[in-house]
C-alpha cells in the first residue's frame, strides 16, 4: 500500500468473512490457497539452493531439478522465475511459460 | 533439608537462598556466614564448600545476577566479602503510558507460539507486566492477525539455536560441520560466536571462523549434526569491543560477501516508491531532473548474480546503467532466459526418488519451542507471582499459574515444593505455598519475602526474547508504536540486549 487514509465512514463486517483464517494460511507457510500449479524447471547450478526453499517434484540426471510452485496470480509467478535469473524455466502450464516468455520479450526491448 | 531433591533441584535451591540471604542481610557477608547460614551449604565440607560457592557465583554470573565482591588488599579468599544490591536483582519500574501497554499487547499476543524465543519473552513479560494484567492476556477486541513466524523451523535448528545462544552468552568456541552452498561442499568449522541474526525468517550465527581467521556469517539451517564446545574451559574469547553486530544487518542480498562495485540502476517512476522504501537504505537514491518520476538507485554489491536477479525480478521497470560487465550481465541473464523459454526444453532423465521414511509428528503434540530458560528464571518468576498473591491475601487457581509459566502440572508441583524449602540464617524462609484440593494455591508470604516482591532483573535471554519480539513485530507495525515502550525497556535494562547476542532484522524487502 502506497498510502491509507482513515474516511469518515463506518461498515458492518460481513459474517461470512474470516480474516483470521486467511492470516493463518498463507501468511504464515507461503503457500497460498492455490487453482494452479507450475511446474519450473532449475539448472544443476541452482538446484541445492531450491531444495532448501522448496518441494522438489523431481530431481534429474544431469542435476537439475523440478519444482511444483502453486500460484493464484500469474504475475507473481512471471517474477519468481524472472528473479532466478536465467536458472528457472516454466515448463507447465503453457500459459504460465507464455507469460514468462511475453516479459521476457519486454525486458529485451529495454535492455537493448 | 533439601533431601529428596535431584542435585540440579538443590542446586538451584542453594542459589535462591544464596540471592535471598544476601539480599536479606543487606550488608556485606564472608564466605564464613554464608556457608554457616545458608541452605545447602552448611553440611559441605571446607573444599566442597569452596567449589560449589565458585560454581554457583560463576553460574549466577552467567545468568546476569552479578555479585559484588569486596577482596581485603592481603589475605585469603575466607575474608572476601560478598553482598548483592539490590539493583543487581531488580529491575527498575518500567512506566508505561496506556498507549505502550496497549501496543505491547497487540504486537507480543501475535507472537504467543510462534516464536523461538517464547518461554523466556513469556517469563519477561510477567516480570514487566509485574501488577497488571499480562501483556499475553486474550483481547477480544483483536484486529491484526500476524502472518510471519520467527520459530527456529524444526527441532535440530532449534537444539543448534539453543546451544549457540549459550555459547554466546558464556563467550565459549563452538565446532560445527556447515555446509558452504556456493562450494557445495561440508567442512568443520571452529567458530568463536558472537552475535545471533534473524533475518528473512531465517537465523543466522555471526562470529569468528578461525579456518577464515575472519569474521563469517553462517545460515543454522546449513549447519548439519550438533554444535559442540571446543573446549572445557569456562570462556575461550573476549567479543573485540569494536564488532558491530548492526553492519551485519543492514545488508541487501546482493551485498553478502566482500564488495566488488557500484552499480546503477534506473527505476522507474511506477515502482520508484516501493523501491525507495524497502530498498533505500541499501545505497542512495538520486530523482530524475526531468520530473518523470523515475530514479537511480546507486547500491554497492558483492554478487553480480544476486543484484541481477533482484533488477530482473523488477521486470521493465529496472535496468541495470553502470558498470559495463553487470549490463552485460544482465543482457546475458535475459537471452538465457528467452532461449529456455522458446520452443521445448530438453530435460535430463528422470532419478527415480529415494523412498523416505516420513517423521509424523503425533496429533496434538506440544509445538518444542526453541530455547528454554534457565529453571531459575521461572522459580524467581513464581515466586514473585505467589507473593504476590500472598500478600493480596489471594488464592491462585493452580492452572492459571501452569498456563501464564506454560508448565505441566507435575512441573508447578515441583517448583512450588522447591520454593518452600528457600531458606537461610536458621530458619529464614521465603515463602510457604500450598497446593489445595480444590485447584488452588494459598500462599503465606514469609518476612524475607520481600526481596521476590518486586519484579526481578530480566535475565539476558529474558531481555534478548523482548526485545527480539519487538523488533520482530515493530517492522510491522506503523512507526513509533513501540519504539517509545522499547526505549523504556532498554532504559531499565542499562543496555540494549540487541548488541549483546541476538539481533532482529528489517525486512530485504516485499516484492508482492
């Protein structure tokens, strides 16, 4: 949040909403309530470094590995690989490794 | 008098009436007296009597309770004199104004569990709490949920957490293996700790690798099998007084290592102010003249990888301006990218996977928290908790006092025993405590009970928790909301316990 400001208003809280169950997800385990799960490819160069922060789905031959990352938005995911720099690929869902490609299409414009 | 004890029990038997005696008196008292008054000392032998006493003052020493010593100019150690002021066991009145109350129960509740530093920071804040409510006490008016979690993460960071803590408190060496990740290879270390970080929600050791003949950081979870002391000795190094344990946590992740430039980095205007506040304090800030909004951020980085990773993860709101090999760093890292997301991916074969035996933890186990204080904290504790009540001529319920110490029933049994047999100078007790039928513990609060009627001195885990539990949770909230409650603390304790071992860091930043 950039800024917040306190309004004159008041609201009644909707019984259906909880939000101490949403703080004790995934706030607390990083894993979010997720309809999606990426399937992301590590170089051997990185894959002791992915093992200690995540599940690893499978371990390959050459020393990469794959990792399951569940994900709401497709944006988080675009950086999650992005900040691997260049050691992460998405390997599944097409749409997911669309995504990652369209951002890296930007990021060539602007690096040139 | 103390029969029937298990020897660490009579121990801290011994301890408590050493404290009470000393404190009673009120005068300076030789060695002579205190063996001939105090209980547990009076049945020893001369030369046992001279270990213990040595034993017991250095453990007391360990645990912040510092006796005065007065040494004759000639003579023999018979003729020290030894008094404990009254400063030395109390801690002073905190004063705080409703609004710190207020902010210390919202942000210290949100940690109730999730911490590793819990017990103690519990134990301390009955002491600070001393005559008011519990700072843990439940608030039904509840707002703020907390979603980050500062547990040791599993039981063997939790035993290392517990050693190294220790460690440097008694300024003892350890010896550890650690697994380097940039070498991926497992070496032993021989390290003289000096400082304990949280960061990222991980803990990390800062001390002296004598393989390195340098200071290094080290990750617990990286450290495989037990830390053990490197010797026997009672302390094996002095902390040098210019180590500054802050420098170490005001490092971004490209930063972690020995700097090797400068770099720049246009950030533009729609991330500017995000960046600007988590990442600003990590190099300087300089705005675009054109009014565009848009800004360089100038940071100095030891890792080329890391500071590339953190630019790319900005997307085409980041790029990299100085020096030449990080731009083409950069350029490299985005082509690698574009290939291995273009067409198909060759994979290598498949390892098939290693059968695992799974650990299940057995349904409503007690969650272990990470670092337990001393048995003396929590009987110092109690006791300040059964006078208390004593003297307000007040029954406890027996399972209010298991809750607010988080002991068994078995354990309060125990301590509630071994408080009643503190005693000294022919029959000089603290306290008499009975445990009802009924759920509930009368107490008649002797005359020497005074010296439990004031709330002790913090011991230094006691502090460390606290303090760690309002840096932890101060990032969080909006400024100034603990700082003026934490500033008190500190006050009272005559340091900050941040410096003296464990330290809690900012944020490196919220990419969400």
């Amino acid at each position: 949040m950039k800024t917040a400001e306190v309004l004159d208003v008041s609201f009644t809280p909707r019984p259906e909403v909880d939000p101490a169950s949403d703080v004790a997800g995934w706030p607390s385990t990083g894993l979010v309530e997720a309809s999606r799960v990426a399937r992301v490819w590590i170089s051997p160069e990185r894959a002791r470094w992915s093992r200690e922060q995540r599940e690893v789905a499978l371990t390959l031959a050459d020393g990469s590995v794959v990792v399951e990352l569940p994900y709401k938005g497709t944006d988080w995911l675009v950086r999650e690989v992005l900040a691997e720099a260049g050691d992460a690929a998405v390997l599944s869902p097409p749409e997911a490794r669309e995504a990652v490609r369209a951002a890296v299409d930007r990021l060539q414009l602007a690096v040139r | 008098m103390t029969q029937g004890f298990a020897k660490d029990t009579e121990k801290l038997i011994r301890q408590l009436s050493l404290i009470s005696y000393l404190m009673a008196e009120r005068r300076p008292v030789t060695a002579t007296e205190i063996r001939r008054d105090v209980e547990g000392y009076s049945d020893m032998t001369e030369d046992a009597f001279a270990r213990r006493f040595y034993a017991d003052r250095a453990e007391l020493d360990a645990l912040g309770i510092h006796l005065s010593v007065d040494k004759p100019a000639e003579g023999f150690s018979e003729q020290e004199n030894y008094s404990l002021a009254p400063e030395a066991f109390h801690l002073p009145p905190i004063a705080f104004t409703d609004s710190e109350r207020a902010a210390l129960q919202t942000a210290l509740t949100l940690l109730d569990g999730e911490f590793a530093y819990a017990e103690p920071l519990r134990l301390a804040l009955q002491q600070i709490a001393w005559g008011r409510p519990s700072p843990l006490g439940s608030d039904s008016r509840q707002t703020i949920g907390l979603g980050i979690t500062a547990s040791a993460g599993g039981g063997e960071v939790s035993a290392r957490l517990a050693k190294i803590d220790t460690a440097i408190y008694r300024r003892k060496r350890i010896e550890f293996e650690y697994h380097t990740m940039g070498s991926d290879e497992t070496s032993l270390r021989r390290v003289d700790p000096y400082h304990l970080l949280f960061e990222g929600g991980q803990f990390y050791l800062v001390g002296y690798a004598h393989e390195r003949d340098d200071v290094r950081v080290f990750r617990l979870s990286r450290i495989k099998g037990k830390v053990a002391y490197a010797t026997k000795a009672e302390h094996d190094f002095k902390r040098p007084t210019d180590f500054d344990p802050r420098g170490y946590a005001t490092r971004a992740d490209w930063q972690f290592g020995e700097t090797v430039g400068t770099a720049e980095v246009w950030i533009s205007e729609r991330i500017a102010w995000q960046v600007e506040r988590h990442f600003g304090r990590f190099g300087t800030i300089a705005k675009a003249q054109d009014g565009s909004g848009d800004m360089t951020f100038t940071t100095e980085y030891a890792s080329v990888r890391q500071l590339a990773a953190w630019a790319l993860r900005l997307g085409e709101h980041a790029r990299i301006l100085a020096p030449d090999e990080l731009v083409s760093e950069l350029a490299d890292r985005v082509e690698l990218l574009h290939d291995r997301h273009t067409g198909e991916l060759e994979l290598a074969a498949v390892v098939p996977a290693e059968e695992v035996d799974e650990v299940v933890e057995p349904a409503g186990a007690k969650r272990e928290t990470a670092i337990r204080p001393e048995r003396f904290a929590r009987l110092v504790t109690l006791a300040s908790i059964l006078i208390q009540a004593g003297r307000a001529n007040e029954r406890l319920r027996f399972t209010d006092v298991c809750e607010a110490l988080q002991v068994s029933d078995a354990e309060l049994r125990e301590d509630v025993a071994v408080l009643n047999v503190v005693n000294f100078g022919g029959g000089s007790y603290v306290l008499y405590a009975e445990v009802h039928d009924d759920g509930t513990i009368e107490v008649d609060p002797e005359p020497y009970s005074d010296n439990f009627a004031r709330p002790a001195r913090l011991l230094p885990v006691e502090a460390k928790a606290l303090i760690a539990a309002i840096d932890l949770i101060g990032d969080h909230l909006p400024e100034g909301a603990l700082n003026s409650a934490r500033d008190k603390i500190v006050a009272a304790l005559g340091a900050d316990p941040m410096e003296q071992g464990l330290q809690v860091a900012s944020g490196g930043g919220d990419y969400s």
